[in-house]
C-alpha cells in the first residue's frame, strides 16, 4: 500500500491546504477514498493527489539573509551604511 498526501481547496481561489495522508493501492484508489474522506460534504472545491514520495522536503534555509532585504522594511535603509560597508570590504578610505 502506497501512502498518498492529500491537499484541498475549501473555496475557488484559496489556497490549498494539506488535509492529511492516506494509504491506497494505486491512484484510482487513492482519488475515490479522497473524494470520500474530503469531498463528501463539499467541503473541498478542489483536491491534490499526491504519491508521498512525489513530495520533496527542503532542509537547507530558503529565506534571504536579512541583509538582502533591507529595503522591505517599512522603515528603509541608509544608504550612508551601506556605501560604508561596502567601502570597508573593498579596503577603501570612507570620505
């Protein structure tokens, strides 16, 4: 028995959320018993499928540093820093 990962959507245009795993044969299985678990009451608008081995964990950081993103920030950045920092690591003089 394959394990499948299931994910819905409650209302067109929301997001779709994990709803939860479950074990089925092949994927005809595995679309009736999701249909069955999370489509019965029309809860779910739509729903993902999908082999767990097809979903793949991601363990290295996939966020910016901070320092990329200074100029998100409501309250900006200094460009005077910047242009220090950036003086410094080439060796330069500030002036």
């Amino acid at each position: 028995m394959a394990v499948w990962e299931v994910f819905r959507q409650e209302r067109e245009g929301q997001p779709f959320q994990h709803g939860g795993s479950l074990e089925a044969p092949n994927r005809e299985f595995a679309d009736a018993y999701a249909r069955e678990f999370y489509g019965r009451r029309d809860e779910s608008f739509a729903l993902w499928i999908v082999p767990r081995e097809a979903v793949l964990e991601v363990r290295e950081p996939y966020v910016a540093p901070v320092f990329d993103r200074d100029y998100r920030r409501v309250d900006g950045y200094s460009i005077k820093v910047k242009l220090k920092e950036a003086r410094e690591l080439a060796g330069t003089p500030s002036g």
